[in-house]
C-alpha cells in the first residue's frame, strides 16, 4: 500500500538561512552540516516548533548582512543528529517555494521572513512532468562532464527517473548562485530540465581558460 504523503503546515513566519551555492528544490534532499552559533540557535529553535527552515540564495550587499534572494524553498528537517564538534549534522526534505513578502525585525540572531507560498502551491501536488527530452540532457551533460574530467556512471543516470536525475543535477554541480536561483525559479519540472539543459550547453561554448557565462 502506498504511503499517505505527510501533511505540513506552510508557517507564515519562516527563519531563513542565506547559503549560496546550497540549492535546495521541492521533494529533494539536501544535507547540511550547521555549526554557526546563529544557526545552532536556529536549529534548537525550529526542532521545537514546525521544523521548517528556509534555504536562500544572496542578492548582493553587504557581506555581513546580504541582501536576501525573493524566492526560496522551504525544508522540513528529516534527520537530525549531534556532531562531534558541538555541530548539527541535518537533512532538510524541500517542500515548497515561497516568495518572502518582507523580513521581519526579530530578536533572533538569525534572519526571518514572512513567506508567501501562493505562487507555488503546485509544489505541493504529486505531480507528472508532461514531456521532457532525455537525449539532449545527456548529450549536454556528457560533454559537461568531459570537459571536467569527470566519471560517471551511465547506467546509473539512464536509469534514475527524469524528474530526480534533474533535481540531482540542478542541485549537485557547481552552478553559479545566479544559476542556481534560474533553476529554483522555472515554473515547473519541464522548465527546470530545459534551464538545466540550457546550462549545461552554454558551458560547452565557452572558452576553457575563461571564466563560464552566467545567466542575467
């Protein structure tokens, strides 16, 4: 018998913690380890109400205070456990998109917002992509990967169902920050394949000793 999918309360009022780089999208994984005192604070925080955190991508400012990205996802911790070093070792389990309509003058030492779930509430739906073409991603991918020197399995890829073998990607290369927010914006599962795709096929038209293009 299939499971019932866990039903979760969206909280209005979300801490967010601004990490470039760590593109977390609906239904995917992500590992973190925490060890920031302002996190830690977080994390003790939010193990004691609705699990939820916020993963955001940095919009410029200052490097003490970044400007926020205005969409992020929304995770709920799923593993939690002590570190050795006083850390936290988390998996957060994305579960929707928000757009943050403000941030919040708190007095906690980490940052939150008021999230706006609205615009992506597909997310939360059992969804089937419609279309999708396999053979053009593994062609751009393959010569991605080529161009890095970098094995991989291809059974193993031919074999993972097209929706994860994109989440995969989207969140394990190393993309830019701006590519990354690109990929956590595209309106659906198709969108995200043709941006990844896209991604992947601009990096083969750039010049080994240059820096790679990013998106605008």
């Amino acid at each position: 018998m299939a499971s019932r999918p866990l039903r979760i309360e969206l909280p209005q009022t979300l801490p967010v913690f601004p990490l470039d780089g760590a593109l977390l999208l609906p239904g995917a994984e992500l590992p973190l380890r925490i060890f920031e005192p302002r996190y830690l604070n977080m994390l003790d925080d939010v193990m004691a109400g609705a699990r939820m955190i916020g993963m955001v991508q940095t919009a410029g400012g200052e490097k003490a205070r970044p400007n926020l990205a205005r969409i992020g996802c929304a995770g709920r911790v799923t593993r939690f456990k002590d570190g050795a070093e006083g850390d936290y070792l988390i998996t957060l389990t994305g579960v929707c998109r928000f757009r943050f309509a403000e941030e919040l003058a708190l007095p906690t030492p980490y940052r939150q917002v008021r999230a706006d779930y609205g615009p992506f509430t597909d997310d939360l739906k059992p969804g089937r992509r419609t279309g999708g073409e396999r053979s053009r991603l593994a062609r751009a991918l393959k010569t991605y990967l080529n161009r890095r020197d970098m094995d991989v399995d291809e059974s193993a890829l031919n074999a993972a169902p097209l929706d994860e073998l994109v989440a995969g990607l989207a969140m394990s290369l190393p993309f830019s920050p701006a590519e990354k927010q690109a990929l956590l914006e595209a309106p659906d599962k198709s969108d995200r394949q043709d941006v990844l795709t896209a991604l992947l096929e601009i990096d083969a038209l750039t010049d080994d000793d240059g820096p790679p293009e990013t998106l605008q």
